[in-house]
C-alpha cells in the first residue's frame, strides 16, 4: 500500500455485493460501493478508466470461468475480487473446492494488474451469521493467506462493527443499504492508500430503540413471503438471480462514458 497513490484503471470482478445491490438508483439499476470506488479514482486521474465484470448470484465456479480471464487481460492497475461467498450459503458446500477455485483466481489476478484487492466480507448480526460463520470464517482465512504469499491486500469489512448492524443491511438481509457500500467504498479507498475522506467509517451508527415485538414479526413475515421463500425455490430448482445477466459493466472504458 502506498500513500497518496494515483491509479488509471480499476476492474471489479464478483457478485451481487460487488454489483451492487442493493443500492438502488432512480431508474432502477445498482450502483454500489465499486461504482462510488470508481468515481473517486476518476476524479483524481484524468482518462482513468473502468470495468465491473460482476453479476449477482455467481458462484466462485462461474466467477473463475467467466471473468477472471477477461479481468486479467484488460491489464488494469487496481483488480478487486470478491467471490466464495454464495457458495458458504449453500446447504452443502465443499470448502476445500472453493478454496481451490479462489487461489486459482488469485493466481491469474495478482500478476495482471498492479494491485489485487481482496475482502473479507461484512456480516450481518442475526442468525444466517451464526450458522454460517464457521465457514465464512474458514473462507476469510483462506483470503488472508492468499494475499500473504500473492502482495494482495485485504479489506476487512467482517471485522468492522459498523457494518454488522442490522440497520446497514437492506430488507432482504443479503445486501447492503446505500449507506452500506458508501462504508465500503471509503475502506476500500483506505486500504489503497488514499486520504481519508470519512475516518469514522468503521464506528457503529449511534444507537437506537429496536423495533417492537410486532414490527419485527411483521418485518420477519414480509421478509419470509417476499425474499427467503424465492430463494429457496432458487436453490431447489438450480436457479441464480442472475441466471442471463450480462456484466455490469463489461469493458474497460474511461468512467465518464459509464457514468
């Protein structure tokens, strides 16, 4: 990491965090914290350019074959990937294979561009967490060690307490809210080497009253009905929410063409 850094080009490789759901915009598409990341670069550097490859619901097997090739033939100077995690939510997962499919991808990331971005992802507090933070946990380790041996650089959002309040996650309890990927945008930006622009961004919000017995019944069944539910039938029927998605943004063009 170095202080101050300029950089000309950045590519996002990943899924739905790394699309950036759910930070709706007006017309009905995401923007997310690699968009925010982007516009930040670009501001600072003149013709800087950028590519999001990711779409949501890939699984580390569809990121490996789909847009680890093409990110590392764009040859930017900043590469961020994030992936695995669809996968430790499954009801069976085979860590050792993912971990296989993550090291492959760092393999082929690191040496194409200047600087590889790894994470280890936020974490909502509730009991999706709870169940599944063994393997999380087991997924993060792995990152940790492939960006020893590789000179990538890890952003630890899992360990940041302000991103674990429930508050910074959308309905679904999947995503992040707008306020979510800004936090995000500014530890990546961090963790790069640039100037803080929000030193806080780690802190938890201020407290508040929780909501009542009947509210978060209420919230509980709308999530039910309206999230877990399609879900489930997603994963009974081997189906991906973004099963014909093309990328986000699919080649390296200077950002204000995309903006």
């Amino acid at each position: 990491m170095q202080t101050n850094p300029t950089h000309s080009s950045l590519v996002a490789v990943g899924d739905s965090f790394t699309e950036g759901m759910s930070d709706l915009m007006p017309d009905g598409t995401y923007r997310g914290w690699a968009d925010l990341l982007a516009a930040r670069m670009a501001a600072r550097t003149p013709g800087f350019r950028y590519a999001n490859l990711a779409v949501r619901g890939k699984l580390i097997q569809q990121i490996v074959d789909e847009q680890v090739d093409v990110a590392a033939a764009m040859g930017a100077d900043v590469i961020t990937l994030v992936g695995g995690l669809n996968d430790t939510l499954r009801p069976k997962c085979d860590m050792g294979r993912v971990r296989g499919l993550l090291e492959e991808a760092v393999e082929k990331l690191a040496p194409a561009c200047r600087q590889l971005v790894l994470m280890r992802s936020p974490g909502r507090q509730g009991p999706v967490l709870a169940r599944f933070r063994p393997r999380m946990e087991e997924l993060f380790a792995c990152v940790d060690e492939l960006a020893a041996r590789h000179g990538a650089i890890v952003v630890d959002l899992y360990g940041a307490p302000s991103l674990s309040d429930p508050r910074m996650w959308d309905v679904d309890r999947l995503h992040l809210t707008a306020e979510g990927h800004r936090r995000v945008a500014e530890a990546v930006w961090q963790t790069l080497g640039y100037d803080p622009e929000d030193a806080e961004w780690h802190t938890p919000m201020p407290a508040t009253l929780p909501p009542g017995w009947v509210m978060r019944r209420v919230a509980d069944a709308r999530f039910a009905r309206q999230h877990l539910l399609p879900w489930i039938g997603r994963r009974l029927t081997g189906r991906s929410s973004g099963d014909g998605l093309p990328p986000k943004r699919p080649e390296l063009l200077p950002y204000e063409e995309l903006a």
